[in-house]
C-alpha cells in the first residue's frame, strides 16, 4: 500500500521539461494481426467526418505492427517528409466538410510513446498505390520527438509545413481545407509503447483585450505582453498603450489546446493568465503590476485539478512568470516558500506538508530554467493568511522573496 507522501508525489510530480529531442525508434515487429490491427494499411483505413465540432479518437493500445504491407520505407532517417519505415501504424481517411484551417492533436498515453504522422491529399482509389510507390508527396509530416513530452500535430500557431527528427519542434502548421476535400492520415506509433487519442477540429480567431495598470499609483504600466501554447512558443505579442494601459491580442489558436498568458517589464514582477480556448473567443484580463522589490513576498497561485483543468504544479505560466523574470535580470537571487493549511500539515511523520511542497515548489523552478544557486527556501508552515476564493477551492499558493536582482 502506498504511503500518503507517495500518493502526493503521483498527483502533484511535474510533466514539463525543457528536455532534449530524439527519434527514439525501436526495431519493428513484423506484420499485424488482422484480429487486432484493422486499419494498420492504407485501403483498410477508418474514415472519419470532419466537421465544425472537434472529432475525437482514442486507440486504446499499440498496434503490434504496420499491417499485411510495409507501405512506407526504406526513407532515410534524415527525411523530414516520411518515416524511415513503419512501425505499429494507423491509418484514418478524413472526409472534410467544410472550408477552414485543420489542425490536429495527438496525445500519446505514455510521454516515452513516440507518435509520427503524415497527411497525404487523397485523390481517388488509387492514392493507396501511389503513397506505397511514393508517386505523392505528403502534405503535412512531423516525425520529430521530445523525451519529456510526447503531443504532436497541427497547430495554428506554427509556420513550418514538415519537421524532422531532429527539429525539435512537435507540431506543423495548420492545414488549409476545404469541404469535399479527403486527406490520408498515418499515425506511426514508432515506440510501439502505449495507445494515444487524437483530435480533429478546425482553428479559430480569438480576441484577447484589457487594461494594465501600477500596483502603487494605479495609473496605466507600460509592459510587453505576450501568448504562449503549452509547448513554450509564442503564438503573439503586443504591447500595452502608454496613455491609457490598454491592449488587444487576436489571433489563431486551436480550440482545444491551453494557452497563457504573460505580462512583463524591466521594472515589475511578471503577472500571468491561463487562457482556455474552450469557454468561448473573447477574452478580458485586467492585470495590476506589482513593483520589483526585495520586502514583500510575490505571490504564485497553482491549481489543482478543477474548472481550469489543470493538475496542481503543472500551471507551469507561474512558474514561467519567475522564469521570465530570471531572464529580464540575470544577477536575480530569490527565496522561495510554499504554506499549508490545517487539514494538510504534514505528508508524513518526519516531513510537514509545507516543506515538501517548498522543495517541490523550488524544483520546478530549476525544472524551468532558473539556475538552483539562485534559490534558497524558508518553510512558512501553516499559514494563517485569508485565502481568496480561488484560493479555497484549489489551496495552492506559492511565495517568492527577490533577495536582490
């Protein structure tokens, strides 16, 4: 039976990292079984209808191999436009109904299984035949992979139509459709590890407004704003207006995928927001600038699974705050502390649940990018600070003392 403290750690351990890139292939297993593998070739594909409402897929385990014909191979390992050869493959038609941007999310069920795939425009009977001759190009491909994170596919947010093993970069960019058209998509579980969903939907344009203003005099704060995917890319930027504090970001996002949100200068401590595309188009956040100092703690606020649909410690946009912060001033040295409450004071006998969640506070923070000789921890034990609401319901809330910068 676990112990409660192991318990914490499944639920609360980090899944981001700035780690490194690799193919990350293991050795093929051979043809499929036909009883477990029904779509592992071309002409056995599932066909799927595409439409304005996001079209899910779930394949609970990996295949087992690429089918009764390896229909891709003998690419080399360098080829930004095909796998070296197929490994446990799907294949899928998707019928599109209608004109737009495509994109796509596949999310592995393990982050060691490495999903690739490539998208071909599906002309007739025999597009099957001329993918396997390799008379067609595909349209789309991304066979790149990170040993932190495993999501791949389209994104609205990316330039770059292919990506390499080597790139580094997990999505492609958004495909441009039109009702009537097929694509053949091919999804190369090429760890041959676990199974992965996907989803299918179209991008669209958000509009994210509001007003920024000083802490202290509460007039207008002139800071840079900008709007980051969950793989660290920035999608837009703006500025605020230095009469009045306002400022306006529209751009393309995908509908299902988290975004955030992050508003910095010189001069003051990072705010940050968590946009979720999911509750509409339009946004508001109205943000007061904390001014840099070294007296008062600033605070972090973390969440814990909820309406925001977040795992506490992975609103990884706070911890970025105290990252962007590390960048505008390289010399920062800061303390760091996390409170308990009353019905959460200790994880076990020998440690109090406030040190434990400090000293995991303080690691995502050289998980980030800030250096650990630049941060030292205090245990603020249980806290006796009014919570706000948010507070309440999610209990996290992180502190950070600038020592000097």
């Amino acid at each position: 039976m676990r112990s409660r403290a192991e318990k914490l750690l499944i639920l609360l351990l980090p899944c981001f990292s700035f780690g490194g890139f690799s193919q990350g292939l293991k050795q093929n297993k051979g043809p499929a079984s036909a009883a477990d593998n029904l779509n592992c070739d071309c002409p056995a594909a599932i066909h799927i209808a595409v439409t304005s409402a996001t079209s899910y897929f779930t394949l609970n385990k990996a295949e087992q191999g690429y089918g009764k014909v390896q229909e891709i191979s003998s690419a080399a390992s360098s080829d930004p436009h095909s796998f070296e050869k197929e490994h446990a493959s799907s294949w899928y038609i998707l019928e599109i109904s209608e004109k737009g941007e495509l994109v796509l999310d596949i999310h592995p069920e393990g982050k060691n299984t490495d999903c690739d795939f490539l998208i071909y425009k599906y002309s007739d009977s025999l597009t099957c035949d001329a993918i396997r001759n390799k008379k067609v190009m595909p349209v789309r491909s991304n066979i790149a992979f990170n040993k932190e994170r495993s999501f791949t596919g389209l994104s609205a947010s990316c330039k770059e139509k292919f990506a390499g093993k080597d790139q580094g970069t997990l999505y492609s960019k958004a495909l441009e459709v039109s009702s009537g058209e097929k694509y053949v998509l091919v999804i190369d579980n090429a760890s041959n590890a676990k199974g992965y969903s996907f989803m299918l939907s179209f991008s669209r344009k958000i509009t994210i407004k509001g007003t920024v203003k000083d802490s202290l005099s509460n007039g207008p704060s002139a800071v840079s704003i900008v709007l980051l995917d969950e793989d660290k890319n920035e999608i837009a930027q703006a500025e605020t207006n230095p009469a009045d504090g306002t400022y306006s970001i529209t751009t393309g996002v995908n509908s299902d995928r988290p975004y955030y949100l992050v508003f910095y200068n010189a001069t003051t401590f990072p705010e940050g927001a968590y946009v979720n595309t999911r509750l509409g188009t339009d946004f508001t956040y109205d943000k007061k600038m904390q001014p840099l100092g070294t007296k008062a703690p600033y605070t972090l606020h973390y969440y814990k699974k909820s309406g925001q649909g977040l795992l506490q410690y992975e609103a990884w946009v706070a911890l970025y705050r105290a990252y962007m912060l590390y960048k505008l001033h390289p010399a920062l040295r800061m303390q760091v502390g996390c409170s308990a409450t009353k019905d959460e004071s200790w994880v076990d006998e020998e440690m109090p649940f406030s040190k434990w969640r400090t000293n995991n506070f303080a690691l995502q923070l050289v998980n980030i990018g800030i250096p650990a000789d630049r941060i030292s921890q205090w245990d603020p034990g249980i806290s006796a600070a009014v919570y706000s609401e948010t507070e309440k319901q999610n209990k996290g809330r992180g502190m950070i003392t600038v020592l000097s910068y």
